[in-house]
C-alpha cells in the first residue's frame, strides 16, 4: 500500500510551526499562513480553495524571491494536480519546487518533494526504478537531519513500492526498518500502512492468518481516522483484501472487499473535484505562462538597456582594435625575427643531429670494441687463473708462495679492470652494486703490497703498511672492489715517488654496533699535484702532463677510484702539494657482526661430501680452457667429459647419460644458444649452466629463452661453480 499522502501532515505541521514565528518578515508570515491553510484544505479534500491559496502565496513568493516559500507552494500545487488531474503535470510542479529546494539549505523540503516524486513515479507505475532513486534521495535527506517521522514514511514508501512490484526480498527490510519508528509515532496513516504491508507480506507467505491479522488492524486504525483523505488510504486496504481473498478462492469476500474499494474511492475521486482542480489548476498553469512572458519581457527590457550602451562599447572597441593592430604590427616584427632566429637554430640543430648520430655512432662501435675485448680477455685469464689454481692444488709446498699468490691476485686484479672498462658508464648510473664478502683487511692489504713490490723495487721507494690492531680479524664487505681502489691508488703513488716512501694506513675511526668505520691512507713523498689540476684528476681519460719522467695509464684509475668510494657511501679526499706529495684518504664502514659472518659462510659453504660422482658433459672449443675446466671438476668428486663441438655432444647425449652440461658460449660451428635449444627440442631436462667471457649482463636474456639454467662468467672462483651445480642437481 502507497503512502500517497503522508508528506500532506508533516507539511501542515511544519506550517503550523512556522506561521506564528518570531523574527520573519511581516509578508512572509502572511505566505506562510496561506501555505498552511492551503496544506489544510487539501488535507480536508477542499481542492479548489487549496489550490486558490498555493496560487496566491506563490505569487507572493516569487514577488519576494523567496525559494523555501516558492518550492512550498509547487509542492501543494503538485499534490493537488498527482490526486485528482493530471501525473504530467504534477511531475512538473514537483521538478520545479525540486528546483527552487535544491537552491537553498532546507533538507526537510528536499525530502518532501523527493518523497512525492517518488510517489508518483512508482504508484502511477510511470518509472519504477526512478522512483526507486528519488526515494532513497529522500531517505538520505531524513537521515541527515535525523528526523524519526521522515525516515519512517520513507521507509514505507520504499517498501510499499517494492511490494507493489511483487519483489517482497527487496522491500521487507525497509518495512523492518520503520517497524520501531511507527510505534513510536502515534501516526495513524504509518499504522495503516505498516499493518497494510505486513498484511500483503504475510498474504504472499501463504501464511493467512498473520494477513488478515495485520489487514485487520489496518481497518481498525483506518476507522479512528476522521480525516478525508486517509479514506484512500483505506480503499487501498479493502483492495489488498480482495486479492488476498481472491488468492485463497474466497471469491465473495474478495468480491465484497472490492466493491468497498470502489465505493470509498468513488467517493474520494469524484468528478466535481477533478474538474475543480481543472479549472483552479488553468489559473495557476495561466499564471506560470505569465510569468515566463514577463520574464522574456524583462530581458528584452534588458537588450534595451545593453544597446543604449552599445555606443559607447562600440567606441571603445574601435580603441581596442587600434590598440590591437599596432600589437598586431609589433607582433609581425617579432615574427619575422624570429622567423630568422629559427631558420638559423634549424640549420644548427640539423648539424647537431648529425653530429649526435655520429656520436651515437662512434659510442656504439666503442661498446662493441670494448665488450669483444674484455670478451679475449677474459678467456687467457680464465686460463691463468685455472693454471694459477692447478699449481697450487698439485704442489701444496708452494701454497704460499708469493709469486704465485701475486700472479693470482694480478691476474684478478686486471679481471676487475676488464671488466670496469666494459661496465664504466654502468657504474655512473649506478647499476654496479657491492657483494658482501667475509675477508681479512691485513691479508688484503698485504696481498696488494707484495704484487706492487716490483714498482716499489723499480723506483727505488720504500712500501710501508701500518694497519691498526684493533680492526677486527673478519669484516664483512667486498673485498675485490676495495682491492680495486689500493690498487689505482697504491700504484700511482709508486709511479709517481722516486727515492721515497709510500705509506699505507688503516686506522679505526668510529664503531656504530657491528659497524666499524675504516679511515684509509695512501700517503706518499712523490712529485705532488698543482691546485689547479686536482679538481681535474678524477676526470675520465685525464692525465696531468709532468716534465720528468714516463707515467704511463689509462687515466681512468682515479675515476674508478671516485665511483668505488662512492659506491661504498664514502667520499675520497685529496692533500697534495707539488714537490712534497699527496695523500688520498677516504672512510668505509665494516660489518663484524659474528652472527651476519656466519650467515655468510653458510650461504657460500657448497656440499661435496656426497660420495656420488656426477657425470658432467663440458662442452668447450679452447683448448687451455678444457684442460682448466676438466681438473676443477675432477679435483673435487666429478666425472666430465670434453666435447668442442655443438653436435658432437648432441650425438654423446643419446649415447650416454650425464647430470649436468657445462656449455661454452662462444663456439665456431654452433653456438652454446643454438646448442641449448636443439637440446631442449630433443626433450632432454638435464640443468645446462652457460660458462662465458662475455659480460653475463648480455647474454642473460638469450640464455633463458635457448633453456638454459644459469651463467657463470670466466674466469670464475671453482667455489661458485660448485655452488650452482649444487643448487641445481641436489633439490
């Protein structure tokens, strides 16, 4: 059931608390006090004197300019025209009292109209689903102000349009929803419906005796009514009845309860109150067309007024224009400058462009040139240190010999060089990052010092190293890189002394928990640097010309020397005076931590006390290299075996079974890709690791998509290599 009229009593007592309100303007309680007796009459079914009183107070409202009152009287006009005229029309008045509503801060009118909206767009079954929306429009506006008696009605209104549809799911939780407020309210028409609802809810339950129940006690309520218009809400009630009896077969009171429908309906929509809304609704419609008229009227009052002033708008326009064409003048001047100013810039970009390609050009040739260089390095170099390795491991008496370690560290040494030759500019983008290493800094140091003797011995200086004793034995850090600095720095300083001393020092600055910070010194009585060239030595490809003596190098030393320093979130300092020396010192800090230490030893500690000996296919075209490869492996619990060719190990895999493959990149007659994706093709599984001189940044993308599982680059620690065939053969 429809709660068509509840807005009808809020709206007659909002009136009545306004009419005699303090502090308003004499004319707007005079609006006011028509509005409310307006609202009265419609309540009492009096159309025609309704609709009379809403015409004059709107006409004094839009007098005033007043939206609240103009919004008041278009909604009493909509409600008279939704009951007994025309739902068109209705709809218009409410759009325009939504208009005026919306222009002010009232939240109760808002609610109201959006409630009526609807109303009609539901119960007239014109667009459910928009009088779905403006329901809940009208909900938000209750709630919002917290007002009991709007969120009740608007809940019934909700869930009498859902019921209407049949979609009893949707509609009962608003219906549980008002169930509290509506015993509170004392409001006659809320326990019409509500009992009404419940009443058609229990009917589609099939539970009949809660129905009539509650259809029951929504005629006992109807009958306290003494008010007119609740009689439809009553019809309403006797309707739901019918189709509930009907329902159950009960013909004769469905008959019986339909014709009371029509009788009290009948008598609530008779024609001579249809035609006095008609007739009262024309006067108002003649009105609003009035308005429009002087509205347009008042408008072209308004052109008039613009074109007694267009004169002088004309005048000032002819001063602008002549303002403008000098600006225009001013403006072509300014172009043709320019036009030539670009015309020259375009021909100077155009020699920048070309000379940017050519650039482009020269810097990729030197990328290629480079990277095939430090790619031939790298092979020799694996060679010298496996070699280097392999004397060692078969003449333990010269395990300690420092030639050999010497060789070995050199043979590093210039591995790291090759390798920042290659990776220069990935350092300057950061993309070099440090590896944490367990070392000895006095091992390191030393290690350093006795493979730059023969430089020391050449010059005739004196090498001296003094490292502070209470830097501990163990530190946590990357020792290569670090390496890498004493090496530029300590070389350059005994290529730079004659007949001298160079000193290096490490001394303990701070300790922050586990973290100890190094203060290094490599001090020396050489030659020194002017001023003006020490703000140049750590340029790229920078060499200080000096007048005695042959300083050979790259100039790349200090600039490496920088990156590294900053890598480790240090800064390099320099001291120097010519003819007395320089000293280039800097600060690093140092995990100790025995805890991290041990985490580390475990991460690179490689199982091979397995007494399983894997089988191991080396395929490898370089003939010191297959020698190198093979007694790595078979010094530590493996089997292998050499194959130079492509094919050929294709052909030793359908013939014999083997763990892993250990695949040269670079070969003549097939390549270590192809190699790896005929593998794969021929469905074998077994884990293939790339061993490779080239920079393992470049091939990772071509060796994942052949199929194979890891890159190792030569030359590499055999500790790493066992770590990976670790990883990968015991799961």
């Amino acid at each position: 059931m429809k709660i068509k009229n509840a807005r009808i009593l809020l709206i007659v007592l909002f009136f009545f608390q306004f009419a005699f309100s303090q502090g308003q303007l004499r004319s707007k309680k005079q609006i006011e006090k028509l509005l409310f007796d307006a609202g009265n009459s419609f309540y009492n079914l009096e159309v025609e004197k309704s609709l009379n009183l809403s015409k004059e107070a709107l006409n004094y409202a839009h007098e005033i300019n007043d939206d609240v009152l103009m919004a008041k009287a278009y909604n009493i006009i909509g409600l008279n025209f939704q009951e007994f005229y025309n739902d068109n029309k209705a709809i218009s008045f409410f759009e325009k009292a939504l208009y005026h509503a919306n222009k002010t801060e009232n939240d109760s009118i808002k609610d109201w109209i959006n409630n009526n909206l609807g109303n009609i767009y539901t119960y007239k079954k014109i667009d459910f689903n928009k009088g779905i929306n403006y329901y809940k429009k009208g909900l938000f506006y209750a709630e919002k102000i917290n007002d009991s008696i709007e969120i009740m009605y608007t809940n019934l209104n909700i869930s009498s349009a859902y019921f209407a549809e049949k979609d009893f799911k949707s509609g009962i939780k608003y219906l549980n929803n008002s169930k509290s407020f509506v015993e509170k309210s004392n409001q006659l028409e809320a326990e019409i419906s509500l009992n009404s609802q419940y009443g058609s809810y229990y009917s589609h339950l099939n539970n009949n005796e809660k129905a009539e129940y509650h259809f029951n006690r929504a005629l006992e309520y109807g009958k306290q009514s003494k008010s007119e218009l609740l009689n439809s809400n009553i019809a309403d009630v006797y309707f739901d009845l019918s189709e509930h009896y009907k329902k159950n077969n009960q013909f004769e009171k469905a008959l019986n309860f339909l014709s009371l429908h029509k009788e009290l309906t009948e008598k609530v929509y008779n024609q001579e109150r249809i035609n006095k809304v008609k007739i009262a609704g024309s006067e108002i419609e003649s009105d609003e067309y009035k308005r429009q008229i002087d509205r347009i009227e008042d408008e072209k009052h308004e052109q008039s007024k613009d074109l007694k002033e267009s004169k002088l708008i004309v005048l000032l326009f002819v001063i602008i224009f002549l303002i403008l064409l000098l600006l225009i003048y001013s403006l072509y001047k300014n172009n043709k400058y320019r036009e030539l100013t670009n015309s020259e810039l375009k021909i100077t970009n155009q020699e920048l462009q070309i000379a940017k390609e050519k650039a482009e050009v020269a810097s990729q040739l030197k990328t290629q040139f480079v990277s095939t260089i430090s790619h031939e390095l790298r092979t020799p170099l694996y060679g010298v240190v496996g070699i280097t390795n392999i004397i060692i491991d078969e003449h333990k008496e010269l395990a300690n010999s420092p030639h050999l370690n010497s060789l070995k560290f050199s043979a590093r040494y210039l591995l790291s060089l090759v390798n920042d030759l290659l990776q220069i500019n990935k350092i300057e983008e950061n993309k070099i990052t440090l590896e944490n290493m367990i070392f000895n800094l006095n091992d390191e140091i030393h290690t350093i010092a006795d493979s730059l003797e023969f430089i020391a011995l050449k010059n005739n200086n004196k090498l001296i190293t003094n490292l502070d004793s209470s830097i501990p034995e163990a530190l946590i850090g990357d020792k290569l890189r670090l390496s890498q600095v004493f090496m530029n720095l300590v070389s350059n300083a005994l290529k730079f002394t004659k007949d001298g001393e160079v000193k290096i020092s490490a001394t303990i600055d701070k300790v922050e928990a586990s973290k100890h910070f190094i203060k290094f010194e490599v001090k020396d009585t050489g030659v020194g640097i002017a001023d003006e060239d020490q703000s140049k030595i750590f340029e790229k490809f920078v060499q200080i010309e000096r007048k005695e003596g042959d300083y050979q190098g790259t100039g790349l030393g200090l600039s490496i020397v920088q990156k590294l320093t900053e890598l480790f979130d240090s800064k390099i300092e320099l001291k120097s005076k010519l003819g007395e020396g320089t000293t280039f010192s800097f600060i690093i800090g140092f995990e100790a931590d025995e805890s991290k230490k041990n985490e580390i030893i475990n991460n690179i500690e490689v199982d091979l006390s397995s007494n399983y000996f894997y089988r191991i296919l080396v395929v490898e075209d370089n003939k010191i290299n297959q020698v190198v490869t093979k007694k790595i492996l078979e010094n530590n619990n493996f089997k292998c075996k050499i194959i130079d060719d492509g094919y050929a190990a294709i052909e030793l895999l359908e013939k014999e079974m083997f763990d892993i493959i250990l695949m040269d990149i670079n070969m003549p007659i097939i390549n270590g890709f192809d190699t790896t994706k005929l593998i794969r093709k021929k469905g074998y599984k077994l884990p293939i690791i790339a061993l490779t001189a080239f920079d393992k940044q470049e091939v990772t993308e071509q060796a994942i998509s052949a199929g194979m599982n890891d890159i190792i680059v030569k030359p590499f620690e055999p500790a790493k290599l066992f770590q990976v065939i670790n990883n990968l053969l015991v799961k």
